[in-house]
C-alpha cells in the first residue's frame, strides 16, 4: 500500500511510502524460509522481502563445489523462483535503518514502513582486511569457498594439486559457517592422498587464529582426534594479515607469551577464511551493539 507518512522529515515525506505489515530484509535462506513460515501460519499476512539479487545462491553448496562433489549451476536459482508466494518481493538494497519510527531506507531512497522488522541480510565478507588477498584470489592456488567466483577453483587447485603446503585458514572474526573451512580441508586431504606421490609429499595446515580446532569444547575434541588421525598440522593464534602472491607467502599475526609476532609460512596452495562482520547498514544503525 502507498501512503506519505507525516511522521518522516520533509525531505523523505516528499515521496510515496510503502508501509508492510512484516518486512524482512534479506532474501536468502533465512529471509524466504521466515516468510515460507509465516505465510503458512496465515496466508493473509502482508509480507514483504528486501532483496537486490536476482539470482539466489545455497551457500552451504559452495563446499561441495570446491571440494569436487557438485558444480556450482546446482547451488543457484532465479529469485523470483525461490521467493515465498503471498510475499511481495522489492528488489533493491537497504541501506538504512531507522527503527525509532519503523521504517528502513533504501539505495534508490526509497522508504518503506512496517509493523514489524525481521532481519535476514547475512553476514558482510571483508576481503580488504587481509592485505594482498582480493589481487591473489583466483590463482597461483589462492582460492576461498566464501564466494560463488572461486569456489569452483578451489576445486581446480586441490584436484591439480601436486604436493607442498596446503594451508587452510580461520579469521579472528565469527563467520557463517564455522565448520566449512575444516570441510573443505578433509575433502582435499581425502584427495590428495588418494593419489599417488601427491599425499606423501603434501603437509596440510589449519592456521587458525582461534586456539582450539572448534568453539564447541566437546566438537574440539572429536576433532583433535580426526586432525591427529589424518595427520593435519595445527597452528593455532595464528590469523592471517596478508598475502604475498609473488613469493608465495602467508603472513600470520602470531598471538604469544611475548605478545603479537609476525611469522611467514610458505603456501602451495592456500584455502582463506576470510574476516567477517555485520553489513555496513547494521553496524551504523540503534540496533548495533558497541562491536557492531
């Protein structure tokens, strides 16, 4: 429905205003699945999703693409296809929240109002946090299964792979997905060592800035087990800062007794975690806590 709101200041007020009963930003997994649910409850709702992608990507898919198992056209949809019927699909990007009189603010300045606010937008990848990484990525075996770009050349580098450092990362930050960069390590371990010289002359390495295979005490310890098992190095307190793609070098900020160090390891290939935080619009909202 169309009405101006004279609550909003006179320069927003100009424009027409949408106003949702329920609207929910962010069309992934989460978002349709919030609505899906919703609508099933009651098919009267007026829900609408924000979304600006056409397309709709299962990440959870990405793994399997980079570990050889699925291409990646079997992980993307058109969103249209995916998006709940009875919802009312905006395609365009929220780049403000305003909560205090319910509303968000698009890209295009567009504002829509609701009764209720449900947020869906996943979690902002941030490339540029590691020095050299967005120019590296997508060759010399310098690959990540966080995007759709590279995911398939993960696959490339591990199914290629001739032997040497195989170095798989963990930021210092939560991720999505906090068991997809040890998958993608057993998948290629399992690889490499079904083939003949390669296993023998490969030394995989979790480089993890936490200081424990997993967050989860009792899941740390299976895993300890399955690392020990496979024989999978560990460097724990170990996040990566930067890489140097023409010398084919990891740098880690090490935490120690002594403090932060800086230490190079040699990579043959390297699978980056990249950091991760809440998008942009979140950070800077009333919503956001001091960390964002």
């Amino acid at each position: 429905t169309e009405q101006t709101n004279p609550t909003f200041s006179a320069n927003e007020a100009i424009a027409p205003v949408k106003h949702h009963q329920i609207v929910i930003v962010g069309g992934g997994a989460g978002g349709i699945t919030v609505a899906a649910n919703l609508l099933r409850r009651n098919r009267a709702l007026d829900i609408a999703i924000i979304e600006p992608s056409d397309k709709h990507y299962y990440q959870p898919g990405w793994t399997l693409v980079g570990g050889g198992v699925a291409p990646i056209h079997k992980f993307i949809r058109d969103q249209r296809d995916v998006i709940p019927k009875g919802a009312n699909w905006i395609q365009t990007r929220v780049t403000k929240l305003d909560p205090d009189h319910n509303r968000v603010i698009t890209e295009t300045g567009q504002v829509i109002g609701y009764d209720y606010l449900v947020l869906c937008p996943g979690i902002q990848i941030d490339w540029h946090l590691i020095k050299g990484l967005k120019e590296a990525l997508g060759r010399g075996g310098v690959t990540s299964n966080y995007s759709k770009d590279y995911a398939p050349y993960t696959w490339e580098t591990i199914k290629n792979f001739k032997g040497g450092n195989a170095i798989f990362t963990y930021p210092a930050t939560p991720i999505k997905c906090g068991g997809a960069p040890q998958k993608v390590m057993y998948m290629a371990d399992d690889t490499f060592k079904s083939k003949s010289g390669v296993g023998v002359n490969t030394t995989v390495m979790f480089c993890s800035a936490g200081s424990s295979m997993f967050a989860v005490p009792e899941y740390s310890a299976s895993l300890d087990k399955v690392v020990a098992r496979r024989g999978i190095v560990t460097k724990f307190k170990h996040n990566l800062k930067e890489i140097k793609a023409d010398t084919q070098e990891a740098i880690f900020d090490v935490t120690t007794d002594n403090g932060i160090e800086e230490v190079s390891i040699h990579y043959d290939m390297i699978h980056v975690t990249p950091p991760m935080s809440a998008p942009d619009f979140i950070k800077q909202s009333p919503l956001a806590g001091a960390g964002g």
